[in-house]
C-alpha cells in the first residue's frame, strides 16, 4: 500500500507571531516494502513528518494519500489508516500502562474493534514476533529492563497489524547488544512480512547498516532522498547540518586520503573490512 | 585521597507487595570499591540494568548506600548533615535536558542551584555568567530553554551544575537522546572542563566512542565492576566486552576483525587516526 506526500505544509499556531514553518513543501511517495532511514538534527521536522502519515497531525495545506485516496477524504477511515500506519514513538516504554505485559499488548487490536479471541492472538503473535519470552507474559511491564520494555511496547504496536511500521528512534538509550537487538528485530519484520519501514534515528552507522533508502531532513524541507551511500558523499553539507557520516565512512577517507586505492564510499563495518582485506592481499601476494 | 572513594559499597532495592512485605530485593550494586582522583575523567560502560545510574545516584546521595561507605570530597555521602555539601561538591547531568530545566529564561535556570546553596545575589548573577560562558551560551542569557536545541539545553543544565562549583560532574547517558552535533557539543564540554578547570568527570554512556579520552573505564556488570583499565586495556578485549552485551568503537571493531583476517595489527586501536597508522606499517 503506498503512500504519497504532495507539497505537504504544516504551520504550527499560523496566523499568531509564534508561527513555526515546520515542513516546507513535502513531496514523497513511499513503496510498498521499502525500509527507509530518516535523518536530521533536532527540531529538523522528522517527528512532525511521521505523525503526518497516520493522521495524527493533519496538514495546513497538501494532499497525503494512502492506497491512493486522500486520507482527509470524504468517507475515508482514518482510524483504520492507524492500524495500517504504526508509530513506535521515542521512549515507547513511557506508554505501558497495564497490569501485565499481555494485557498490554492486547490493548491497541482491543481498540480496533476486533473479537476478544482474534485480540488475543494478535497479541500472542505480536509477542512472539518480537522474541518475548512466555514465561514473562504476565509479569509487569514495569519490572522489564529497558530492552524488554521496548520490545513490548513495538509488540503494541505490531498487534495492530501494520503495513508500515514507523519508529522514532527505537534505539535511544539502549545498550550495544540492545541497539542491536532491535535493529535485527525491525529488519526481520521487513524481511520475512515485507513490512515498510521508517526508521528515524540519529545514528549514522544504524542507518547506513540497514536502511536502503536514506531521507534527509532540515529546517522542514527534504534536502537528500537517495540509497545511504550516494547520501553520505554529500560530506560537508551533512555536517553543515549538525550530521555525521557513519564512523567506517570517515575510517575509508582518511585512508584514501592517505595515498590507498579503496572505495571511500562505504558505510558499514564488512564493507571496510573486505576491502582492506582485498587491499592487503593484493600487496603481498 | 580520592574524590571520591567507595569501600565495598552496596544497594539493594526492595519491592513491596500491598501489605508492605518484602516480595523482592534486587541488587543493582554489589562490593563496589572504587578511588577516583582528583582531576580524573572515568568513563563507566555497562549494559541496561548493570548498575551504573544506581552507582552515580549514591555519589550525588540521592540514594543511600544499603551497605558499605562512599565518600565525596573526604565526607561521608550518607551523613545527613552533610547531604547539600555532598550535592554542591559532586553535580550531576541526567539523560533527558527536558526533565532538568525549570526556569523561564536560561539565566534563571542556571541561577537555580547557587540560589539554593543561599549565596549572595550578586554573586549568583557572576557565577551564572561565568558558568554560561564557559558552555558557550552566554548569547542565550536572555532566552527561553524551551527553544533550545538538545545538545544547547544540555549545556544549560552542565552550566546549572557548574554555578554550584562543584569538584565532580557526573554525567548519566547525557547524550543519549541527541544528535550527533549535540553529542559532540556535550563531549567536547566534558572534556574541556576537564582539562581546563580540571573538574572530576564521570560519563556514563552507551556510546562507546565517546570513552576513548577516558584516563580510566570501569565496565560494570550485575552490580560490580567487571572489568578496569584504561581505554587501551579495556578495548583490546573485544569478545568480553560482547559477552556484556557492550561493544567497541567502530575503529576498534574494524581493526579487530582485519587482525581476525590475518593482517597484523595490534590491539587497542581506537580511533581512525591509529588504525591508518597501524595499516601504513602493514600496508
């Protein structure tokens, strides 16, 4: 199902003299089954852009469409949109509410309107797609550490049974091995249920690990749209932004700098690797 | 003597069931003994729940230790009286700036801590001035925090911090929830007052990058200190660190796969600058 931005605008308390111009002109078209990273500084409009494409924030002027009817269409659902858009906002564990860890999952498909045995299901599965282990299913959502808290609360989201799973950094405060955890989970959901996702972050090498498709944001407008690699030669503008390259990009141009022919392009660890490798063994073979 | 010095130090904390019997105990720090120098810049690393906010918290006696002694600046943090001392001396910068900023304007806010200590008027408005210029935001004086940047609010809250003149800044995960210019701006502040005022640093953090300046690093694991060495030491050991569910910097990981690969390269690479010195001499 996908979805498309045409010359989005949204003003914050427009017509008083706090107006914030916070997204300039947007246009987008997002495919089914894209994993796409969305980069920029805080206050750049990421957040504000993400909770345009489930209804949540309704534009001041521009067309969204999803499945290829305006979502502020006449006769459109747009409760049901939010099933099909799921948005794990920042600190997602700040939201669990409920006595247990099942209760809580079940709330959102609760909401939908579905029978209680098709809610518990979902969240059933839910649970199970983000590998929570049985034995917990019950206990408090509050006694989790904070990875378990997060998967539980993507659970939530994942109970809705979304096409497009949206997460504003899922990784925040997250341990290495927790960091990673997740990034594996979102990529599985993409690869094996061809889920769409939007992954905002502001981590360079997560993005550059897993997204292929790379949005760049600032002050409201869309300033790159391309795969990570052709986003990240754009060195000096990207820092001019308050970005970064991801680390290994940086490690590729000092060497090149340096004298050695290798692809200063790469963004990711097995990248640098092989090609140092091959640099190596081409010089003493 | 230490800055601040903990003796086999301890905490649990305890759950309660309804009728107030002890359903759980759970202890986040065990026979921790740590001496830090005056001058030092620690780094703790550990993963979710390995006890390092614990341990911060009862430097800033925000917590009272369940077993065992600290003591900050010479004094003992779990004496009463000299709790406000024990604050004013060691500081703290918590992860969300958000959670931290109460006043309308910045000079307010940073105004905030010597106006409890109850130093004079006059002197508040010098120590804000001061405190604001050394973080680079004295232009910012007259705004509201609200329409700060993250990496902006976190050097207003290190400014409230420093208005107090403590000895000790302890910093909990503050780069956490930035960007990466806010987190070099927050980095690059630690280490200045640091090396320029020569203030005590202890950075907790999940960035392992943002370690590598440390004099020393603790990895903390189940409440005690796993691991202890300088960034050198304690990145060489690439497989202990995974098995803490922690990881090494993106130069380390990348040397220490191509030694994996059979390029000689040697341990306790950490920058991009010693890897292209350790692959010139290969190369």
């Amino acid at each position: 199902m996908s979805m498309t931005l045409e010359h989005v605008n949204c003003i914050y308390s427009a017509d008083t003299n706090h107006s914030v111009h916070a997204l300039k002109d947007i246009c987008l078209n997002i495919e089914d089954g894209e994993f796409i990273g969305l980069i920029g500084h805080t206050g750049c409009g990421k957040s504000t852009l993400v909770q345009h494409l489930n209804g949540l924030i309704k534009p001041t002027d521009g067309l969204i469409t999803y499945d290829g009817q305006d979502i502020y269409g006449k006769g459109f659902n747009r409760k049901e949109l939010r099933g099909h858009v799921g948005l794990v906002f920042q600190y997602p564990e700040h939201q669990l509410f409920e006595n247990d860890v099942f209760a809580d999952v079940c709330f959102g498909p609760a909401n939908l309107g579905l029978d209680r045995k098709e809610v518990e299901l979902r969240a059933y599965e839910a649970l199970h797609a983000v590998g929570f282990p049985d034995d917990d299913f019950y206990s408090s959502p509050f006694e989790l550490s904070g990875g378990q808290k997060r998967r539980v609360a993507i659970a939530g989201v994942l109970a809705m049974k979304p096409r497009i799973l949206i997460l504003d950094e899922p990784t925040a405060g997250l341990d290495p091995k927790g960091r990673e955890d997740i990034l594996e989970l979102i990529s599985k959901l993409h690869r094996e249920n061809n889920m769409t996702i939007i992954l905002v972050s502001h981590s360079m090498d997560d993005v550059a690990g897993y997204a292929e498709r790379l949005i760049v944001m600032d002050h409201g407008s869309i300033v790159y749209d391309d795969v990570p690699r052709e986003v990240f030669m754009n060195v000096r503008e990207l820092e001019a932004m308050g970005l970064a390259l991801p680390e290994v990009t940086y490690i590729m141009r000092t060497l090149k700098r340096n004298g050695y022919d290798v692809d200063d392009t790469l963004t990711t660890v097995d990248e640098a690797v092989d090609a140092i490798v091959a640099l190596y063994k081409s010089r003493h073979s | 003597m230490g800055i601040i010095r903990t003796e086999n130090l301890g905490y649990e904390y305890i759950r309660r069931d309804d009728e107030g019997n002890v359903s759980g105990i759970t202890r986040a720090v065990d026979d921790v003994s740590i001496d830090v120098k005056p001058g030092e810049f620690i780094a703790i690393l550990g993963h979710n729940g390995s006890g390092k906010s614990t341990l911060a918290k009862q430097i800033n006696a925000i917590l009272t230790p369940s077993e065992g002694e600290i003591y900050v600046d010479g004094m003992n943090a779990a004496d009463p009286d000299k709790l406000w001392d024990v604050r004013q001396r060691a500081g703290m910068v918590f992860q969300n700036p958000d959670n931290q900023i109460i006043g309308q304007l910045v000079e307010e806010d940073v105004g905030f801590g010597p106006e409890n200590l109850g130093v004079p008027t006059q002197e508040i408005w010098e120590r804000v001035n001061e405190s604001l210029k050394m973080m680079q935001m004295l232009e910012y004086s007259k705004h509201s925090p609200n329409k700060l940047s993250g990496g902006q609010k976190q050097r207003v809250s290190i400014a409230g911090v420093l208005a107090m003149h403590p000895k000790c800044i302890i910093f909990d995960e503050p780069t956490a929830m930035l960007d990466p210019h806010g987190r070099r701006e927050v980095i690059r502040s630690a280490r200045a007052l640091n090396d320029v005022e020569k203030i005590t640093i202890i950075l907790i953090t999940h960035y392992m990058e943002e370690t590598i300046y440390a004099d020393r690093i603790f990895v903390m694991d189940k409440g005690r200190i796993a691991m202890e060495g300088t960034p050198k030491e304690v990145f060489s050991q690439v497989e202990k660190l995974e098995e803490l569910r922690l990881g090494v910097p993106q130069a380390t990981l990348v040397a220490h796969r191509l030694k994996k690969a059979g390029l000689p390269i040697p341990d306790g690479i950490l920058t991009r600058q010693e890897l292209r010195e350790a692959l010139k001499a290969c190369l």
